[in-house]
C-alpha cells in the first residue's frame, strides 16, 4: 500500500528550477532512499513535505488522501543541519519540541523518558545541550525527531557525525521504527548505507528524478555484464577464446591462480561465457558483478548529462 | 494547546525565571528608592565626624560660645604660646585645625584656619556660619540696646519673607488642584525614558530570540512544526507579556512605597532626621521646624498623585505595546534575515535610530512640551512612543492623543507586514550577506514565491 505520495511536484524560485515534475510514490513500512547530487534538488522536496515550502505545481498525499497542514504533526524530521537550543535543559526543549507536535505534556514526558532509557541517557535531562558533545547531541536530535511517534519519518544524512557504534545503533533504531510501521525517507550520499537500508530509491539530478524503483532492480538494470573469473591454468588460452567476442578490463595473477574481468556484450549471457570457457582452463570461480549504489550514482548522472 | 500559545508560553516562562530579569525587576525599585533616600539624606545630612579644633581667640569674643552641645566639632580655646606649640607640632598633636581670631575680626571678619590637611568645605562653612552668627547677633544686641526697642530683635527677623510660587490647575470643573511645573518636567523625562528603555530592551531581546533559533538551525525543525508566523507571533506576544510583568511589579512595588513611605518619613523626621535638620537650622537661626519639612514632603506627594496616574499608565501600556510591536517586528525580521552579528548590527543601526534620536528630543520637549518639536515627534510613528510619553504629564490636546495613537497604529500594522515576508523569506537562508537593499529587494517581490529564497506559502 501507498503510504506517501508525491504527484508532479515543480518549483522554481526565480529562475532556478529546484524541482521540475517531480513524482515519488512510497510504500507503507518501506525505507525510501532519496538521492542526488548537491544542489539536485533534494532538500526542496524535503521542504516541500514538510510544508516549510510550497510548490508551484503538483500534489501531495498521505494515505491516499491530500495532505493538510495539520498533517505535520504525522512528520519526524530530522533536517541535515542540526541544531538545539544551546542553554536549555535537555528533557525540558525535548519535551517542548514534541509539544509543537502535538503531544500533550503527560505524553510528551512519557515518551520521551522511554527514549533516554533505551539510549541510556536518562542522566542528561537536566543538562543543557551546550554541555554535550557534537555526537551526544545527535543522540538527542535523533530522539526529538522520533519521540511522538510519526508515521512518516525523514532523514537527512542522518549518520553524519556518528561514530561507528552509534551509527550502527541508529542504524538498528531505523529499521526497528520501520518494523513498528513507520514510513521513512532517507536522503543521504553515503551509498553503502543506502544498500544497506533502503528498499526503493529516486535519484534526482539537476531537479529532475532520473532513476526511480527498488534499490535491487536498480543495480540489476545499472549493471555492466561484467563477469570475474578466478581460474587456473593458461592466460594465453582464455584469452585466444574470449578475444573475439567478449572485452577483458582487467588480468591478475597469483602465483598460479589468476583472475580476469571480462565484460559480455549481451546481457544475462553467463552461462554463454561460462560454457565457452570450462574447456579451456580450470575454473575456480565465477560471478557477475553487480554494481554498488555508488556505481549506479555515478553512471546515471553521468549518462544524464548529454541530455541536459 | 494551541501552538502559538505554546510557543508564547515558553518564551514567556523562559524570561521571567531568568535570573536576570528577577534581578532586573527588583533592582530598579530599589534603585529609585536609594535614589530618593540619597537625596533625602543628602539634604538632610550632618558632618557627623567628631572634630577637636584649637583656638586661639584675640578678640577674647567667641571664648567658649562656639561649642554648642550636639555639635561633633569641639572647640578648644588657649593662650597663644600653647596655640603656637600646637602649630608647630600639629601633625603629631590631637587637633584637626588651628582657628586664629584675630582681634579686629569685629571690623575685618577675617579669621584664620590652618590645618595639615584639605579642610573640607562643609566645616570652613559651619565655622564661619557660627563667626557671622555671633557677631551679627552681638551688633544687634547693641544697636537693640541703644534704640531701647526691646522686641526690635523678633520684629525685624519677622520682615523676612520667602516667596514660593505655587502652581495651580484649574481642571474643568472648576476645582484647583496643586501642580508642579519641577515634578511634571521629572515625570516627563522619565516617561519617555523608560519606555525608551522598554521598546529598546524588549525590541533587541525579540531578535535576539530570533538570531540564537537561527544560528543553533534549531528554527528548520521548529517549522516543520509549526508556522513561521505562528513562531513570530508567540515570541513577540510572548516578550511583550515579560515586559507588562515587569510594569505590572513595578506598579505595584510603587503603589505599596506612595502608601508607606510617606508616613515612614514623617516619623523618620519626628526622630532622628527631624533633629539634624534641626541642628542645621539652628545655625541659620532660621526656625524652620520640622512640620514645614513635612508639609513639602505631603506637598510632594500630593502633587505626583495630582499628576494623571491614569491617563499616564493608560498610555504607557499602549505606547509601549505599540511601540514594541513595531520595533519588536523590524528587528525580528532582521534577526531572521541574517545569520551573524555584523550584518544584524549593520541593519539594526537604520532601524533603531528614529528611537535614538527620539531620546535627544526628550529635553526639549519635557522643557516645551508644546513647541513645535514636541508636536511633530510625538506625531510621526516612529518618534512617537518616547516623545508623546514624555508629553503626556502635561496634559496635551486629546485630538493630538488620537492622531499619534492612530498613525503609530497604522505603522506598526505595516511594519508587522513588512516584517512577516522577511521574516519567512530569511528564516532558512544562510551563508549570506544581508544588506538594506536586498532586504528591500524582499519586501518588494510582489509575488513572494518568485522570491529565490522564500519559504513558505500559507
């Protein structure tokens, strides 16, 4: 089911396009990777959802119904620039920001408790945030954006400024919320996280969404046809083989194993390749290599740019 | 809870339990309160340091008449090889001066005091005081003596006769109440002072308010929550509300002193302070008693309640409200539109000027409250907050009351107008330099959206 929707959302300010016809559709319970370059375009539809900016053309739904202005109390949003008030008290601004939510205080206090004691910072209520370190407020950024309970979350490049085992333990917190039914948007340019987390992903360049669908399809259709043999025997044999037909990038040998990259000019032809070389020499290994999301970044704004 | 309300309730709870404003809020009383004491005491006071002053009298005059029994300086007559001794020891000896008499004092009235120290005027006063005193009262004794009027003495201190105007208002209903011109004047210049000292403060802490939300980015999540106009509005109304508290404490603190400080200081004078002044008096040979000192005091009093409490406090509040909001406004939106302190001081300076040069005019006007400069600043809007204020304990024409309360309304709704697109234009832009021109430039995008930097549309 929908849980989100983005219809043909344009907008420009003056004459600079931000975003031109722009639609993304997300599934409820799914980690939605938002990518792009810097200045595509990202954090207008960010702003755009969050009702901080309007667009100039195009709709957008929440459960299949138009979304309203009420409707960002249903939105955690954890913007990439990040920021506390300085001298107020840790528990009393989180209590705070999840009132301008919407949250009665009772609730407000209730929630947010349960989240200190989870992160194991129950001692840092009454401290101020200028106390703390860059990544100790994080964790209280995280827990602002997350404490009443929103259907619909959105990350901005929310791992920076974490060390691994707070990145990981985050990592773990998002996953969870999307167990428990939570929507999210996740806009980042770490590619490994995006393989890691998301389960569908937009790619917008120069304003314009260039790629769209699930992150596995995705790097499926981006692939190269490349094939990484690892085999023993004669180099001079495979190659007079593949020579004719297939392009080989890349030849390593160690001491008597060797390993080639070999690129089929047809696609899913593996077993075409494979067929041709067991005669030859002595295979140990064979795989397609599918391309990491940072390939697919790379290549599809590469190849986006004759057209603009 | 509605989020304006919210964001009210927060920035209000924010500033009044700040220590500074706790602080702030009871030291002014009591700095006003030490004031008036000061200058009570200071009209009042007696040189209390005990003084030994050796005296050498030629004329065989004074000799022993200069004491008198509460006086702290003691005077100590002595031939004059002793007198000359003490001269010539007298840093080591137990005397404060050496007083010389010479013996045609009577003709000449020059005397003498010598001392290692600076003598402090207060004392060559007081000595000389007694000097003239005596021989002036010893002249009359003879010439009473030889006209053989006995009671020439009491008639003639009888002549004297101080003038002191006192002022009058004749209100519509024919009654006469006490005015003073000197306390008018007083109360104008602090009027216009203080609101000054309110728009200011108040004004500054809005954009302070603003910039620290700006600058932390806290403001990015706060509006994903609620509106930037609803942030806007709560924290002016909000700050507004710290400001009326603190009038309102300050009301209070005053009324419950114009209660209980007159009769303190009546019976103050019946004791201790009556019997300085007293002493004082005594040397003037002056009989002013101690009732007259209170009858000033009531006086006083009575004329600061015949001053318009009403219509001051009245227009106090709606000066300020207004005055604030229209400032508090301006400065807002400055303090959204810049992301560091140069370019905000840069911009604040054209804004808060007319209020600066409204405080030069305070003068003028609390000392012509009807001239022509007076008018026009408490006409245009931007003047108008000090300089109608300062206008106001003199009673102006109500037509004029109107007008300025009428335009200064009208501005400020411009200005929140004005300060509402910079203020949802700025909010979120960083990394820029802010000048007048472009803030302009703002606020004459007649389509926002086409703004480059705008943000929000509802």
């Amino acid at each position: 089911m929908d849980f989100f929707e983005a219809k043909n959302i344009t907008k420009v300010f003056a004459t600079t396009k931000a975003l031109t016809d722009v639609s993304i559709t997300v599934k409820k319970q799914s980690i939605f990777g938002l990518l792009g370059p810097n200045g595509a375009g990202k954090t207008t539809l960010i702003r755009i959802i969050n009702q901080i900016t309007a667009p100039d053309s195009g709709e957008i739904f929440l459960e299949g119904r138009k979304m309203k202005s009420s409707d960002v109390s249903l939105i955690g949003y954890l913007p990439e620039e990040r920021g506390l008030y300085q001298k107020m008290k840790i528990g009393e601004q989180a209590v705070y920001l999840a009132q301008l939510k919407g949250l009665s205080k009772h609730d407000a206090i209730a929630a947010l408790k349960k989240w200190f004691l989870k992160f194991e910072i129950m001692d840092w209520w009454n401290k101020k945030i200028e106390e703390l370190s860059k990544g100790m407020q994080q964790k209280v950024q995280f827990i602002t954006t997350v404490a009443h309970n929103p259907k619909l979350l959105i990350f901005d490049e929310p791992f920076s400024g974490f060390d691994p085992i707070n990145a990981t333990l985050l990592k773990k917190e998002i996953l969870n919320l999307r167990d428990k039914g939570a929507t999210i948007i996740f806009s980042t340019h770490n590619m490994a996280s995006v393989e890691e987390l998301c389960d569908h992903i937009a790619l917008i360049n120069k304003s314009v969404k260039i790629v769209d669908g699930p992150t596995n399809e995705i790097r499926e259709k981006y692939k190269s046809n490349l094939f990484e043999i690892t085999y023993k025997g004669e180099p001079g044999n495979l190659y007079s083989t593949l020579e004719e037909r297939y392009k080989i990038l890349n030849h390593i040998e160690e001491n008597t194993i060797n390993r080639v990259t070999v690129q089929n000019p047809e696609k899913d032809a593996g077993n075409q390749l494979l067929r041709e070389i067991i005669p030859v020499v002595d295979v140990i290994a064979f795989r397609e290599i599918i391309p990491g999301m940072n390939d697919v970044f790379i290549k599809a704004v590469q190849e986006d740019k004759p057209s603009n | 809870m509605n989020k304006t309300l919210l964001i009210l309730k927060q920035e209000y709870l924010k500033r009044v339990t700040r220590k500074s404003f706790i602080i702030l809020t009871l030291l002014v009383p009591l700095l006003f309160a030490g004031m008036f004491a000061l200058m009570i005491w200071l009209t009042v006071k007696t040189d209390k340091q005990e003084r030994l002053i050796a005296v050498y009298d030629a004329s065989t005059l004074f000799t022993g008449a200069l004491d008198d029994k509460d006086g702290f300086t003691k005077f100590h007559f002595m031939p004059l090889s002793e007198f000359e001794k003490a001269k010539s020891n007298l840093k080591e000896s137990e005397f404060y001066a050496l007083l010389y008499i010479p013996d045609n004092i009577y003709s000449t009235g020059n005397a003498q005091l010598i001392s290692e120290k600076q003598i402090p005027i207060e004392l060559t006063e007081q000595i000389e005081m007694k000097l003239s005193n005596l021989i002036e009262s010893d002249k009359r004794k003879i010439i009473i003596s030889e006209t053989g009027i006995p009671d020439l003495e009491d008639r003639l201190a009888s002549t004297r006769t101080p003038v002191k105007l006192h002022t009058l208002k004749v209100t519509e209903t024919g009654e006469t109440t006490k005015s003073s011109s000197e306390i008018a004047f007083i109360a104008s210049y602090s009027m216009g002072f203080l609101i000054y000292f309110f728009v200011f403060m108040y004004g500054s802490m809005v954009m302070r308010s603003v910039m620290e939300e700006k600058k932390s980015r806290i403001v990015e999540v706060i509006i994903s929550s609620v509106k930037p106009i609803q942030l806007m509005a709560g924290k002016i109304i909000g700050t507004a509300l710290v400001g009326l508290t603190q009038v309102a404490i300050w009301v209070v603190i005053g009324s419950v002193a114009m209660v209980l400080v007159p009769g303190l200081l009546i019976s103050e004078n019946a004791t201790g302070m009556g019997q300085s002044i007293m002493e004082n008096q005594q040397y003037l040979n002056n009989q002013t008693s101690q009732l007259a000192d209170q009858a000033i005091l009531t006086e006083t009093l009575e004329m600061i309640g015949n001053l318009n409490i009403g219509l001051i406090i009245f227009s106090f509040i709606f000066y300020f409200l207004a005055g604030y909001l229209l400032y508090s406004s301006l400065l807002g939106a400055v303090g959204a539109a810049v992301d560091n302190d140069e370019d905000s001081q840069q911009l604040v300076f054209p804004i808060t000027l007319p209020l600066i040069l409204s405080i030069m005019l305070l003068f003028p006007i609390a000392r012509n409250p009807e001239g022509p400069v007076a008018f026009w600043g408490s006409i245009i809007p931007f003047t108008s907050p000090v300089a109608m204020l300062a206008r106001i304990p003199y009673e102006i024409p109500v037509w004029e009351l109107l007008l300025s309360m009428f335009l200064l309304l009208i501005t400020t709704a411009g200005a929140i107008w004005i300060a509402a697109k910079i203020y949802k234009t700025g909010l979120l832009l960083y990394g820029k330099k802010i000048t007048l021109k472009e803030l302009i430039k703002w606020i004459r995008y007649n389509n926002l959206q086409k703004n480059p930097y705008y943000l929000y549309k509802f």
